[in-house]
C-alpha cells in the first residue's frame, strides 16, 4: 500500500520533538467580524469594560514609557486615543446598542467608529485621513482586546497551534495554556514561537508558508520537530510509524534522565557548565528537573509581557528574589529590561527600523526611573550573593559606565534606607552588538563577565533580519565572519579575566555545541529542554580534539566549508543514540 | 442657551491637541456644549466627534452652550478659541 505524501507540509525544525494531537488554527489578523447575536447582555457588556480597561492600560504603559520620545504630536494621539476610551457619548451610544441590538461587541465597535473614520475620510484635508488611522488603530486596539479575551475561553489543552505568525503577547498567551506544539507559516529559528517552543519543550515546525490555508481546525496533527514536518490526518500507516517514534523517544528521554546528576564536562576532564534562559515563570520546575547549573538569562521583558503593565519594584523584588531562592546556591543572571526592537513597543511607536532603533539599554537610559526601579529590585533579590545584573545591547562604553553610575546610585539609596544587598553584586554586559565584539577587551575590563547573544549578533554582524523569511537562508551561524567573531570576543574575554558565556540559540544546536567548546567557552545558556542532549553531547567528546576543530573551522572561508565539517564531526564522533534521534 | 460664532486663528487648525483640550475643559461644566460647522452638530464632550470636524485656519464655527453653568463654559471655552488655542 502506498503512503499518502500530499498530505505532508516541510518546515524549518524550529524546537524538537514529536506530538500528535488536534489543529487550533489560530488567525489573528484574518478573522472577519460577524453580527453575531449575543444572549447574555450583561456578559457582553462586561467584556466591553474589560476590553476598554485593558487597552487603556496598554497605551498608559506606552505613554509613561515613551512621552519624552514620541514628539508632542504623536503624544497628543495617545493622549486623545485614552481619552476616546473615556468618550461618554461613543461608549454609551456602543452600551446601548448592546443593550437594543443584542450583537456581539466587537461588531458594534467596528461599526460604531467606522461611522466617524468614514467622515474624516469623506474630507478634502490630507490631515484628516492620517487622522482616520489613528482612530483606526485604537478601534483595532479594543477589538483585538475583545477578541483576546474570547479566545481565552476558546484555547483548548492539548492542541497543535496553527498560525501565520505569533508575537511576543500571542506567546505568553499561549503560555498559559497546555499546548502539545507550534506551526507557524512565518518565521525561522530564532523567531518567538521557536524560542517558545523550545522553553516549554514542546516541538515546533516554522516557516511552512501555507499551514493556515492547508490545515483545518480539528484536524489530527503529527508534528515532527526534528524533521521540521507536519503530517495533515495521517493514514494508519504514518500514525503507526510516528507512535513507534514516540515510543522511542520515551526511551530516549529515560536515557538522558539516567545522566542528569552526571557532571557537565568533556572526557579529558573540562568542564562546561550548563546553565538555562528563563522566559516564562511557569518553566522554573522544568529547569530544576534538569539540574541547571544556574540561569544564564532571565529575560524580564518577558516576564514583564505576562504582567501587562511594568511591575513596580516590590513586584519585580518578589519575582527575582523567588527565582534566586529557587535555584540557591547557584546563580541567577538577570537580564535587565530589553525592551524595544522586535519586543513590547514595535507597533506602538512606529520606528521606521526598530531593530536599529530604540531599544535595549538604550531605551533604558532614557528613562532612568524605569531602569533604576528595576536596578533596585535586582539589588533587593541579590541579599543571598547569588544574583548577578547584565545589560542588553551594549555598544559603547559609556552606556556601561552610565549603568554602573545609576547601580551606585541605587546602592547608595538602599544602603540609606538600611536594605539588605550584595555589596559586590556581578555586572556583566550582552555582547550582541558588532561594535562591542570589536571593543570587547575594553568592556571587558569594566566588567565581571560577558555573554554572547548570538541572535542578534549575527543579524546585526551579517546584516539579516532573522524574522525575515526571504532573507533568512542568509542568516547563517557558520558563516566565517561569525566563527571568526566569536574566537575574537572568547579570547580576548580570558586575556581579560572575565567568564565568558553564550547565551542564544547557537548554544542549544548539537552542531555548534563542539565548535562553541572548542573556541573555549565556560559555560552555555540554553532552552531547560536542550540541557539533557547538550550534556550527553559534552560527555562524549575530548576537548583537545575540540580545540583542533575550532582551530580548522578558523581557516575556512565559506559558511559551506564549516558547516560540512562540524556534519561531519558530527556524525563520527557523537554517540550513535543522538544521531538516530536528530536523523528521526 | 448662549450661541457664539468663533474663528479659528492658529496656524495648525483645530488639531488633535485642541481637541482634546476642548473636550477636557467641556467635560468640567455640566451644561451641553455643542461644535456646528458645515452642517455638522457635535457634540463638545465627544473627543472622538470633535476629532471629525476639520478645521484649518481662517475658518469658522458656532459654538452653543446650554445648562446651568453655561456662562461660565461658553467663557472658558470661547477664550481658548480666541487665544489661538494657546499657539499664537
């Protein structure tokens, strides 16, 4: 009997693993809006307030942030945007209708402001139009809100989500919920679903192009993240082929879980210490079963998205300080505010390049009571000495003394108010930045230790948006230039004295990992998910044979070159196990 | 009921600024303050009605007031039109 194929889409392997469960297709942008009829008024009603109260949040968290940023005019629209969710004649002619009507909320929002939007676009004023899409945007604003919150109640547990792309809000949504996998039509590698993904070790296919057309909600889903294919209602045949695979799997997980308390390090005795990111609260569990030695990056812009608004000192003191107690005695390495870029603010302020643009620390500086409310939480949570502070998008070293000024500031202050602080707590910087590879020996020498964000470094090194699909065959990790950056920044870290890290998602690919330990890292900061194969990866190789790879890697002048070879040592040197696993 | 026709004389019009500032001084009164211009009536607590009249300079509208404190809305009111909504 033939295998059915026209039922299989091919994607990039964005988080690995294997799951079969129903499709969620979940389209955002593409959901038309129907005069449905309501029964229940006052729920209506209710989820109409709650909508206006949560876009009122939004934008006053825009608007504390970014006042000072976004030029009188643009303020005056956010100004006049909050006071449109107060409007007593337009809210309660919306009531009302809800009320007469009995339609679903959000038509008659669309409906009522289309009212106004289509007079100002009747006049001869180009002001007028440009007018029409500000009130465009906050009519966009509290549908979206309204529909965020149906879709609450409709997330089921245990489905496959289908989507064209998710953002950073879409995954902390998501988050919440028991989730058994990504598909996205958009997207690659280091996009925000993959990233997910990979925290709550569910797999992921992205980059499918046409998952939300082909796929229907219900439909049985297999999803393979380690091939990077979706099978669309299997036939017997691949439903059998695919539950052995779980089985397996299962097997495998087994094995891994036997070298857990095993020490990180290679045969000949290096050791590489094995640390995690934490993007979601709900992954701390995760981390301790797999025995991190740390966390390398808590990202808090993340934690900060699942707060909806900036959590004012004693809730962030809280947040850390339970993280930190957590893992004591080991380390937590708090990543401040990275705020701006692909994250939070984009579609708010509408930079012409947000990736060029605001963000980071940055944005930070900018509003210094924002980052030393922060500063001064980190402080609070470090009274045990096991809380280290690091910046993001460092690119000069007056950003790194200017943030060492304010720390002093805020040590000063706790001091004052007889708080209890580590005196000596570590600071380190991101080196994500091309300028701050280059000047690395110098910020080296303000800090205590560094850590390679490859994500951005290689977008901004090699010039190519990760988050764009037509380019993304261009955003390359073996990419000579990148090999030859990394050897840079880790050698000149250790003339320097500091301990250098990595942690993006370079770190968690089992093809990288013995080039990374060959260039001489001490330690990875990777996925929970990922710690278990990383470590076995570690165990199974010999640091002098590693250093000799990097050191061959070094010479070649292509991406082509460097990526055969690391297959290739791959393949001969990994225990079978692993490479049955990643060949599926 | 106290009907005044104003003019507008700052160079930007009655831009989203004004507009917000005449709505939040409106909204101070508790008598009905209304915009009428070409045929248009709207109502002057209505941020998102006011943003709907297009107003360039030089040109011309009639304000009403009606209430119990309608003096002293269509005072405050009427001296922001005139002092060019503070732009001049």
């Amino acid at each position: 009997m033939d295998t059915k194929q026209d039922n299989i889409l091919k994607g990039i392997a964005a988080a690995p693993g294997i799951a079969i469960a129903n499709a969620f297709i979940y389209e955002k942008e593409k959901e038309s809006i129907s005069d449905e009829s309501i029964t229940n008024v006052d729920e209506a009603l209710q989820n109409l307030d709650s909508a206006l109260a949560q876009s009122r949040k939004e934008l006053r968290k825009i608007f504390s942030l970014a006042v000072d940023k976004l030029g009188e005019k643009r303020a005056a629209i956010f100004d006049a945007q909050i006071m449109i969710l107060d409007d007593p004649i337009l809210i309660s002619t919306i009531q009302n209708r809800i009320k007469k009507e009995k339609k679903v909320p959000e038509f008659l929002v669309e409906d009522e402001i289309s009212k106004y939007t289509r007079l100002m676009n009747a006049s001869n004023e180009s002001y007028m139009k440009e007018r029409s899409h500000d009130i465009e945007d906050i009519k966009n604003r509290i549908i979206r809100n309204l529909k965020k919150k149906k879709l609450r109640s409709r997330i089921l547990n245990d489905v496959v989500v289908i989507t064209s792309n998710l953002s950073p809000s879409d995954t902390v949504l998501f988050a919440r919920a028991d989730v058994k996998g990504y598909v996205t039509d958009f997207g690659g590698l280091t996009s925000h679903a993959a990233i997910l993904s990979r925290s709550l070790n569910v797999p992921a296919v992205v980059g499918l192009h046409e998952a939300t057309n082909k796929i229907k909600d219900g439909d049985l889903i297999i999803i393979d993240g380690f091939f990077g294919q979706v099978i669309i209602n299997p036939d017997e045949k691949q439903l059998a082929t695919y539950k052995k695979k779980l089985e397996k799997l299962t097997e495998h997980d087994e094995e891994l879980n036997k070298i857990k308390d095993l020490p990180s390090q290679t045969i000949d005795g290096r050791e590489v210490k094995l640390l995690a990111n934490l993007d979601v609260s709900t992954e701390m569990d995760f981390i301790l079963h797999n025995r991190a030695q740390g966390i390398g990056l808590v990202r808090t812009e993340q934690l900060f998205e699942e707060h909806e608004e900036f959590p004012d000192e004693e809730k962030q003191y809280q947040i850390y300080k339970s993280i930190a107690e957590q893992i004591y005695p080991d380390v937590i390495i708090i990543r401040t505010f990275d705020i701006g870029g692909d994250k939070v603010l984009p579609v708010d302020l509408h930079e012409p390049n947000p990736m060029l643009g605001w963000r980071g620390i940055r944005l930070l500086l900018d509003s210094p009571d924002l980052f030393k409310v922060q500063i001064r939480a980190v402080l609070r949570a470090s009274s045990h000495k096991n809380v280290k502070i690091m910046f993001p998008m460092i690119s000069s070293i007056y950003e790194i003394t200017e943030s060492k000024r304010l720390i002093d500031e805020c040590k000063k202050e706790l001091s004052a108010e007889k708080v209890q602080f580590d005196k000596n707590i570590g600071i380190g910087i991101m080196i994500e930045i091309p300028s701050a590879a280059v000047m690395v020996k110098e910020f080296a020498q303000e800090v205590e230790f560094i850590s390679i964000g490859t994500n951005d470094l290689i977008q901004y090194l090699l010039a190519v948006d990760r988050g764009n699909d037509i380019v993304s065959k261009q955003y390359q990790e073996f990419h000579p230039a990148v090999v030859r950056t990394l050897k840079h920044i880790i050698s000149e870290g250790k003339k320097a004295d500091v301990s250098v890290s990595m942690c993006g998602e370079m770190a968690a690919d089992p093809f990288a990992v013995p080039l990374l330990i060959g260039l001489g890292l001490d330690s990875l900061s990777v996925s929970a998910s990922a710690i278990p194969l990383i470590k076995k990866i570690i165990r199974s190789l010999n640091y002098k044979e590693l250093q000799v790879l990097a050191d061959e890697c070094l010479l070649f002048k292509s991406e082509t070159e460097i990526s055969k070879h690391l297959h290739h040592f791959f393949n001969t040197k990994i225990q079978d196990l692993i490479k049955n696993l990643i060949r599926g | 009921m106290i009907e005044k026709t104003v003019k507008i004389i700052n160079n930007a019009g009655l831009h989203t600024r004004p507009a917000a500032t005449i709505v939040k001084l409106a909204s101070k009164f508790k008598s009905d303050f209304f915009l009428n211009k070409d045929g248009m009536h709207i109502n002057g607590k209505s941020i998102i009605g006011v943003m709907t009249l297009a107003a360039e300079k030089g040109s011309e509208m009639v304000l009403s007031f009606d209430g119990p404190d309608e003096s002293e809305a269509a005072e405050e009111i009427i001296n922001y039109f005139n002092r060019g909504f503070d732009e001049m």
